[in-house]
C-alpha cells in the first residue's frame, strides 16, 4: 500500500507521462503527407533531429536517405531504391522481416507494411539518363514507434500510400503503372 501511494507521489511531481515537447517536422523527410499521417511514428521526447532528408536531394531518384532521431535514438530511417521486390530489399538489407507477414495496403502502388517497416513500389523507366537501367522505384519506412505492433501497421498502412506517391512526385517515369 506505501508502494502505491510513493508512485503516485513521484508520477505526480515528475508530470505523469512522458510527452512530446518538441514539435513534429513540418513534413516527413521533405515529403508533404499531412502531419496527421506522421504524427505517432514520434515518441515522446525534447529534441527531435533531421540528420538527412530527401529535400535537396530531388536530382537523385534512388538511394535517397531521410534519418530522423529523437532524443539522439534513431526513430525513422526511409530510403529510395530501384529494387523490384520486397525480398530482394529486405534481404539486401538482412532485414529482419518475413514476406509471408506483410499486410498488403490497397492504393494506387503496390505497398506491404510489417509492425515497423513499410515499403511502396511501382514500375518506372527513366529514358536518356544514366537511370535508363531503373525499372522500379521503391521507398522504404523503418520506423521504431510506436512500439505497439498492430498500432504501428495502422499507422504505416495509411501513412505509405500518400508517401509513395509524394516521393514519386518529380521522377520523370516515362513508364509507370499504379
């Protein structure tokens, strides 16, 4: 019973719960998606740090990187790639997911999420550049919260989907189906 009444004397004089008291990014990795979207992939925290981003980076299609930490802990981490499949990224990466775990995400791209990862892809050829070998364009979410597995593929099933196609905005895709 003492125990009771000194936790709740300490919850009560350190705040509670934890919160936020750093405000969001005006968008996620330079992609406009609607904070809405985004807002519960940041934990609480004081300091939120954008180590990359996509922005000024629109003159590279693939192999772009956004790196977010809170707090100094990575919490997202989204990349481009040309890569076709999910299992060639993920096993090019040794990620630790299973194909078979994927919830597919209806839209206008082929899009998969798992409890932490999201993936988009669509075919698209890029003519008259060195790109000319890309025959698919791919962006990937990792993110670390929130930390509640069937919280997490909520919020990346409707997160991905406008992300993809604000990543897409600006490839020059002569060839593209979705």
């Amino acid at each position: 019973m003492a125990w009771v009444a000194v936790a709740a004397m300490v919850a009560g004089c350190s705040g509670g719960y934890a919160e936020r008291e750093y405000a969001l990014p005006p968008n996620l990795c330079g992609l406009e998606t609607g904070k809405d979207r985004y807002d519960l992939l940041f934990p609480p925290g004081e300091e939120v740090e954008i180590l990359r981003s996509f922005a000024g980076d629109e003159e590279r299609f693939v192999g772009r990187q956004c790196i977010i930490e809170v707090d100094g802990v990575e919490i997202i981490r989204s990349v481009t790639s040309k890569d076709e499949k999910f299992e060639t990224f993920i096993g090019s990466k040794s990620l630790d997911y299973d194909i078979a775990d994927g919830k597919p995400v209806s839209g206008d791209f082929n899009a998969m999420v798992w409890p932490g990862l999201a993936m988009a892809q669509t075919p698209c050829t890029i003519p008259g550049t060195h790109h000319n070998l890309l025959e698919s364009f791919m962006v990937v979410i990792h993110s670390a919260h929130p930390g509640n597995d069937e919280k997490s593929v909520e919020v990346l099933s409707q997160l991905i989907q406008p992300y993809m196609a604000a990543a897409i905005e600006g490839v020059p895709c002569a060839e593209r189906d979705g």
